[in-house]
C-alpha cells in the first residue's frame, strides 16, 4: 500500500519538488565550491533514486486532489528513455 511521505505539503511546494526532481533525472545533481583558489566538485549519488521520488511527489498530490491528479500506482511504468534537447 502507498505512504504519503509530503501529507503537510501543499500542492504549490509538491509542483516544486516535482520540476526540481524532474530536472535532476535529465541533468544530474553537481555541487560546486570555490575558495581561496580551490575548487571542489561534487556529484552526489545515495538516498531514493529520484523515479521513485517523483512517485511519491505524484502519489502526494493525487491524494492531496484526486479529481485533478491521478494514482501513479494504478499502472506501472515499463519502459523510459531519456531524450536531451540542446539549445
């Protein structure tokens, strides 16, 4: 049975998360630092992987609006693929 891991969020702050989880899976998530000359870059990889978060954003606003958003567990998804588009 589905969580909903966001029950306090709003649907504005979950369409936030939502583009933001988007992003990451098409862009990856780098940090940069600067300082006194130095520079350090980092890739961070751990924690859900972000298909799933997205689920569990979906999940949160379908329960959040059900007339609006559908169920993301009522089927599954089989097959992806990244597409990238450069401008």
């Amino acid at each position: 049975m589905p969580v909903n891991y966001y029950v306090t969020k709003t649907e504005d702050e979950l369409k936030v998360m939502l583009d933001a989880l988007q992003k990451r899976t098409t862009t990856g998530f780098v940090s940069q630092t600067s300082a006194a000359g130095l520079q350090q870059i980092r890739s961070f990889q751990g924690g859900s992987r972000v298909e799933v978060e997205i689920k569990r954003v979906l999940y949160s606003l379908f329960v959040l609006l059900p007339g609006i958003y559908a169920n993301p567990y009522t089927s599954r998804i089989r097959r992806t693929r990244a597409r990238f588009t450069f401008s």
